[in-house]
C-alpha cells in the first residue's frame, strides 16, 4: 500500500498516511480527524485540490482555521 507524507505546517509534525489507489486528499485529511475545508493542500509552491486523488509523496498541510 502506497503511503504519503503529510507536513503539517502548523503543528510542525509530520505523519505518513497509506492510502489506496482513488482515494483522494480530502479522504487521508478526514482520517487524520481534519476537515478539508479548513486546510490548504500544497506540493512545493503548488496548491493542490482537496478533491485530487493522492499522487504526490509528501505534501503540507496548512491549516487555515483555528480549532478552538
């Protein structure tokens, strides 16, 4: 089972997330208990769509709302 690297820009913690194939970001954001409408999706200086399906080894995860 492939895995992707989640950096979370906030928390400056990292996470490996396996995925299987056609599963997309927002599905490995909701299994690691966010909402994807609260984040932003990048590889490198490209934002990605929280809809995509995982291609990427590692992205980070910038999350735009405060949860508290």
């Amino acid at each position: 089972m492939p895995v992707v690297r989640f950096c979370f820009s906030r928390s400056r913690t990292v996470r490996e997330v396996a995925y299987e194939e056609g599963e997309t970001y927002a599905d490995l954001i909701l299994r690691c208990g966010l909402i994807p409408d609260t984040v932003l999706i990048f590889t490198g200086d490209q934002s990605l769509p929280e809809d995509a399906p995982v291609c990427e080894e590692e992205v980070t995860i910038e999350e735009t709302a405060s949860r508290g």
